[in-house]
C-alpha cells in the first residue's frame, strides 16, 4: 500500500468490509468497489459519515469529487445503507400488486350496478358483518314487542346487505328510553360497540314507524366510520338510504337474488329513492306510477329528506372527531 492510499472501513447490515484506495481515487470508484463487495448498484448506495451523507453522482454534468475531496480520511468508519437490485425487484413487485389491488376496489366502488352477495348463506362476511346481539329494556313495558322490533332491524335484508358491503359491524343492538334520554333519537357508542335507537313513543304506548326508526339506523351505521356530521359523513349516510332503496326496489321489480344482481332498476336521483322509500317499505314499486306521479313524490320527499336530515342530527346523541364514535 502507497503512502496516499486510504483504508476505510464500511458497515453494511452488521458486516465490516475493509476497502483500500488511493486518495486521489474518484468517488465512483468506492461505489464501484462497494458493489463488488455488498451487490447493492451504486445509484442505491448511500454512505453515513460524521454526520454527512454521500450518494452516487446521478448529473454527470458536475466534476466528480475524488474520495479526499469528498471528506473521506484513512481509518475513517463508515455505514452504508441501500438495497440491492433483487431487493428492489420484489419490493416494487409487492407495491405493483399492493396497487393493483387498490385499483380494483376503487374501480368496483365506482360501479353503478351492485352486485349483491346472499345475507342467507353461512360465508365469513354474513357472519361477521352483522348485528352480534339485540336487547330490549326489559323494564320497559312490552318487552317482547321492543325484541321483535329490534329483530326485525337486525335481520332487514336492506341493512345486512349495506352493513356486508360497507363492512360495518355493531356489538349490540337496543334501544333508547325517552324519558331517560328526551331529544336523542339514536346513539353510536365506540363505532359500532353499541348502537341505542329510540323505537317507542314518548307516551309509552306503541312503537314508532318501522321505516323512520330504520332511517335513523342508517344514520347512526354512518357514525361506524365518521364521528361528527361533516361532509364525509353526510355523503356515507345519504349513500347507505340509497343503497337501502335501490335494494328494495330491485326486490320489489322481481329483479331481486340472494346471489347475482346485476340488471336492477336504478333510481335516477337522490330524491327519487327517497320516494322509493317511503312507498316501498317492502312493497315495491307502484307499477300504475306516471312519470309526474315520481316528479310529485320525489319533490315531496327532497323536502322531506333535508328536513329528517336536520331533525336526525339534532337527535343525534352521536359525537366524536373523524373516524371515531361516541
């Protein structure tokens, strides 16, 4: 070794590699060294030293530093950081796929027509995406009529097949008493650990609209995802009334399967399902309907829908910041 020639020694995942080089050597010359040793491509490596970072030269344009200009001395610990070309080969594999994947859920997120799955087959998603249990305030009066409600909610076709598809699952299912919380007419507690509904009458003595206690249902399955009313949430909630009506207006068409649907009836607007859901109630579509009789309903029920909307967040006993609920 001439008395201008260096040792360095550089540490690459927990091994020291000994390098000699003349001072005066270019630096992609340790790179080129580095990759004989490591089979990390010089354009990956990078080297620590002394609190600096040194890269391979990717603008050819600029003079390249020889390995003393570059601030590298004889005796001088360095580490190496970089993957090597097989390294790299797999990860943008993994990432290729990772997309590919993203791309395909977005794609089918964006698809108008649905494809409905069966809510009666025993698969993974019907068993885990679903109501777990139901529980009446038995020290309310006629218990067993708030258990067949609240069956009834837990086993509506419409609603398993938005909860399946959104992936949404609730712990427990029950109910609100009005005198114990006056002005609430439904609660998310912990994003789907509990959901409380209000479904008898401030009077105790009956049960309210099966259809609007189910509105409110979907309203608090959007609190599953997003906490406060803001503009996330009222996109999902509107989102899940729709689903829940272009649902049951297929089943009503006749056009309804527990496994492909895939030719539906599809409302044209927002406020259309709305009319849909107030006539449906598992009823179908009006087959003697005119195209005025739909405009008549559908106007009726925008008005409707902004001012349920209104009442529901003021009833909302549902708060919390993004993606939480409480």
């Amino acid at each position: 070794m001439s008395h201008e020639d260096i040792v360095l020694a550089v540490t690459f995942r927990g091994t020291l590699h000994t390098v000699f080089l003349p001072s005066d050597a270019p630096l992609s010359a340790l790179h080129s060294r580095l990759e004989l040793l490591t089979s990390v491509p010089p354009s990956l490596q990078k080297l620590i030293y002394r609190g600096k970072k040194i890269q391979h030269r990717q603008d050819d344009s600029d003079p390249e530093l020889t390995i003393a200009q570059a601030g590298l001395r004889d005796g001088l610990k360095v580490q190496m950081l970089g993957s090597t070309v097989e390294e790299l080969g797999q990860l943008t594999a993994a990432n290729s796929a990772h997309q590919r994947k993203e791309q395909i859920l977005r794609e089918r997120a964006l698809k108008p027509q649905v494809k409905l799955r069966s809510t009666g087959s025993s698969s993974t998603s019907s068993h885990q995406y679903r109501f777990h249990r139901i529980e009446p305030l038995t020290h309310l009066p006629r218990p067993e009529t708030a258990t067949e409600c609240l069956t009834t909610l837990s086993k509506d076709p419409a609603v398993l097949y938005v909860m399946q598809k959104h992936h949404f699952s609730v712990g427990l299912l029950t109910e609100l008493a009005p005198h114990e919380h006056p002005g609430l007419l439904g609660r998310n507690v912990g994003s789907g650990v509990i959901i409380k509904l209000r479904i008898r009458l401030d009077t105790y003595d009956g049960f309210r609209p099966y259809l609007e206690v189910r509105r409110v249902l979907c309203h608090e399955l959007a609190h599953n995802v997003w906490g406060e009313h803001n503009n996330d949430f009222k996109e999902l909630n509107s989102q899940l009334n729709r689903e829940v009506a272009e649902f049951e207006a297929a089943a009503g068409a006749g056009t309804y399967q527990l496994s492909d649907l895939q030719d539906t009836y599809q409302p044209s607007s927002d406020e259309e399902v709305e009319a849909l859901t107030h006539v449906l109630g598992g009823t179908g579509i009006r087959s003697n309907d005119t195209t005025e009789d739909r405009r008549k309903r559908a106007l009726e029920a925008a008005t409707a829908r902004l001012r349920n909307e209104e009442e529901l967040e003021r009833s909302c006993g549902t708060s919390g910041p993004q993606k939480q609920s409480e």
